[in-house]
C-alpha cells in the first residue's frame, strides 16, 4: 500500500482558479509588500494541537506543517517529510524527512521533534489525544520510533485508508509544547510576529523557507472584521485585500466598485440549521422531521449565497462524489408547509412552540440565513427568532458546552468522507447536536476497518441514511466560497480545504 493509495480518496477534484497576474511569477515588485486578509473570528489557539475552529486553522496554515500538506487540488504533498510509505497491512507509515528544513526559531527539523509532535498529538505522551484520529484509542498511533537521524516510523492500531491525512499534525520543535500558545514556532512560510485579541494576527516572511522562492509578500495581517457592515466598507476602501465567504448582497455591492474582483469557488463546509437532539422539543424525531419539511432550501442559497452553493440532505461533500449519496429528495429542497404541519400536530404541537436560533453573530452569511429561516418556521407555526452571540460564546457554550436549542454555523470537513461523518458518534467531542444511535455508531466503526474502498463507500452512504432517516439535524448546503481579492494582488489559490494560503500571493502594481 503506498501513498499513491490517498490519492483515491479525493475523486471529484475541484476546479481551482488561480488568479495570475505578472508576466514573470516572480511577484517582486516595489512598494509595499504586505497583505491586509480580513477574517471572521478571532483565534481560539494560536497552539496548532489544540486550535478547533477552522477560522484559526485557515491561519496557523501559513505558520506550521505536517509531514505532509494539502495542495491546492487537494492531494497530499510531502512537507517536512520528503517521502513516505506504507506497509502492505497499512499498520507501519515509513517517513523520510527533507533535507535542511529548519523552524523559525532557525534549527533544523530532527527526528526527536517529528516523534514528540506525533506522540504530543496522539496522546502518547500524557495519555490525552490533542487530535482524536491519532489517538491510540481511534486505531490511531501506537507508537513511534526512530530509525535513523532522517527516518521515523509509525506504529498504528489498525488500518485505516484515511488515516495519512492526519499527518498534517503540525510538527512543532522538541518540548516547547507549553510555549506553541504564546509564541508559536513552525516551519511554514510565515513566522510568527504578534497576536492580538479582537484585532488580528501578523505573520512575516520566513526567508529560510524550504520551498525556494516562497514566500513572496514581506507580511501578512489577518485583521478581525467584527461585522459585515465594517467588512463592506474596508474592502470598498481599499484597507483590506482579502476576503472571503461573501454573502451575495456584499459581492453584488462590491462588483459596482473597481478595488477588488469576486470570485467565486467550491467550499468544504457543510452549513446547517443544527438541532440539539438532546433538548426539549428537539429530542422528538417527528419535531426534527418538521422542520426539515418547513424549510426552503431553493430560496435560502438563491436569498443569501446566489444561487452559488450546493444543496445537500445530509452530512457529505457532493465533490466526494464516490462517498456521497443525494438525499436531497427525502424532505425536498423547497418547503412542504402541510406536511410539516401534520408532523407537529402529531408530536403534539399542533399550534407550534417557540424557538431561539443562536447565530455567530460575526458571520454574516449564517444571520442572513437565518432570517430567511425565521420566516419559513413561522409558516409552519414554529415562533423562531434569532439570538445573535459572539463568536467565543458560540464557541465555548454552543458547540463546546451544547447549551443551545437550534444553531446555525458551518461545519469544515477535509479531504476524507470520514471526518464529516465520526462527528456524529455518540461520544465524539464533536457531536455537539448530541446525535445518539448505535446502528450509526457501529456502521461507522466498520466503515473506519473497511480498507476496499467501495466498502468503505457503503458504509458512509448507510450513515448518511441513517442521520436523514432520524432528521439528525437540517443540512442546508455547501457554500460557494465567493472571495473579495484585491487587484493589487495575484497568485491567491483556491484550496478544497480551509486555508488562507498567502506563499503564493504576490503585489503587482
């Protein structure tokens, strides 16, 4: 089994658009040479082990590295690692380092630091997993040894055909796992300069990058922008380069104006009207299965993302086009208002019930959902309205905490249908919805053994099912991710992951 086998997981590949701009690709330029990227949220953890949110994670991209790395058409590449295998029985992973890669701090990569990121994140050394799939208890890392100053081997408890994605674990310098949240040090193509908080972020170029060449901008901010209004007006002035996840009503605003281009592409994140299983009335099926019938899906993506995103009826990519299944046609895209109402009578809520939607108040395409959704409940005799929360309460109460009824967010997923779908085993950390069945649960674990891929494929096409048939909680679409982009920039890329990659930006006036 070698690393060629990775490659099948990710079938349907995206069609990226990379801005070009300077007839050289040189990106030098004169004038300034920095970047101003405006972000949604502020970092929960500048430690890459123990970041959570995909909007700090965008970041850290540009700081840290894995023994591989996603390019921009989603295959992995090596990073700190030169070359890898696998053995036939996919229980030893064989990591080759690159030559001369050194942290920002200027040493150069050893061994000992690739086998204590790994046991770091694996929970070899204190016994807590900082990243689950590593964890021993996931069939994850057993152990890890050293064969050699260039060559680590790795041990895992069972094979798994998605598990080399997870060594994207960013790989940090020897016993500085206390020090990574303060002053975080990596091998990526920025380093670290200052973080802070409710402001932003600024990264410099790392001139001992390994990549020759890379990276062309000086400095990179990643400013929070704390509302669509203040986004609206920076990037209509010029102050921000960058920006993405528009809603429709920003991009058509933004197109009258001639300071930045939008463009449009895929995104890996599933959004949806979650629903707390574990909450009053939210815990009867018929009341979920209300819901879904009382939305109208048509109108929310051509309302606030026009007409851009791709309809979904449960928790998969439609790009993963070997592991997805169109459910779409279960409760329909558009609203059912008779049926819903039928279901609520029989649950016993034949005038309705109140409901408050809790929305990350920073992410303006998720409020304007869920305005569209408030209406649509209404239809139905659902009293839903929207109680607007600061991203750190979202994340520390709703999805950390579950102290929530019905949220509205987006969830990321990588390159492997699996990372969508172990969210909803009854005790994942991240089954925030509080979703519980153990037919899913026992469907999953086979499909995590399975190592033929159609099997596999099976597998998650019956959990899909399984969280449709139980109305789990109300998928509504992936996003197209319409970005703002400065025409004083080029080189940006669009990646099948969520990441702000800035190595290859550069100025062009």
């Amino acid at each position: 089994m070698k690393k060629k086998l990775c490659g099948l997981l990710f079938t349907a590949l995206l069609t990226m658009a990379v801005l070009g701009g300077c007839a050289d690709g040189t990106g030098e330029s004169s004038g300034d040479n920095s970047s101003v990227v405006g972000i949604q949220q502020d970092i929960d953890s500048l430690d890459p082990h123990l970041a959570t949110a995909a909007g700090t994670k965008e970041i850290l991209f540009n700081i840290f590295e894995g023994l591989v790395k996603s390019d921009e058409n989603g295959n992995l590449i090596g990073a700190v690692a030169s070359d890898y295998t696998i053995s036939e029985d996919g229980l030893v992973y064989t990591f080759t380092l690159r030559e001369n890669v050194k942290f920002h701090n200027g040493n150069v990569v050893t061994a000992e630091d690739v086998k204590y990121s790994l046991e770091r994140a694996s929970g070899l050394l204190d016994g807590t997993a900082l990243i689950s799939t590593l964890g021993t208890d996931k069939g994850g890392i057993t152990s890890v040894d050293i064969l050699d100053e260039k060559t680590v081997q790795v041990t895992v408890g069972s094979a798994n055909t998605e598990l080399i994605y997870s060594f994207v674990a960013a790989i940090i310098p020897a016993g500085s796992g206390e020090e990574e949240g303060a002053d975080p040090v990596g091998t990526g193509p920025f380093s670290f300069v200052s973080y802070t908080p409710q402001v932003g972020i600024v990264v410099k170029k790392n001139p001992d990058y390994w990549q020759e060449g890379l990276p062309y901008l000086d400095e990179v901010n990643f400013k929070i922008v704390g509302s669509a209004e203040t986004a609206l007006m920076e990037l209509q002035g010029g102050t921000i380069d960058i920006y993405p996840y528009l809603t429709d009503s920003q991009a058509q605003a933004l197109k009258s104006g001639n300071t930045h281009q939008v463009i449009a592409s895929p995104s890996n994140v599933v959004q949806a009207l979650f629903l707390n299983n574990a909450v009053e009335p939210l815990d009867n099926v018929l009341v979920r299965q209300a819901i879904l019938y009382a939305l109208d899906k048509d109108q929310i993506n051509d309302f606030v993302g026009g007409g851009t995103g791709s309809l979904i009826g449960s928790a998969m990519l439609p790009t993963l086009a070997d592991y997805y299944k169109d459910l779409n046609n279960v409760y329909g895209t558009g609203a059912n208002v008779e049926k819903a109402k039928e279901l609520l009578t029989e649950a016993g809520y034949p005038n309705g019930f109140d409901l408050v939607i809790d929305i990350p108040s920073n992410y303006e395409f998720h409020m304007q959902t869920g305005e569209v959704i408030v209406e649509q409940l209404k239809a139905v005799g659902i009293n839903a309205s929207i109680n607007a929360v600061e991203w750190n309460t979202w994340l520390n109460d709703i999805y950390n905490g579950r102290q929530y009824t019905a949220t509205i967010s987006g969830v990321t997923c990588d390159q492997t249908p699996g990372y969508m779908l172990n969210r909803f085993e009854t005790t994942s950390s991240k089954n925030f919805i509080n979703y519980s069945n153990a037919e899913y649960d026992e469907v999953y674990r086979k499909a995590q053994a399975a190592l033929d891929l159609n099997e596999k494929a099976g597998y998650y096409k019956q959990l899909q099912q399984l969280l449709v048939d139980d109305a789990a909680t109300a998928f509504i679409m992936v996003p197209g991710n319409m970005t703002a982009i400065s025409n004083r920039l080029a080189g940006y890329k669009f990646y099948p992951i969520y990441v702000q990659d800035m190595s290859t930006v550069y100025v062009v006036e």
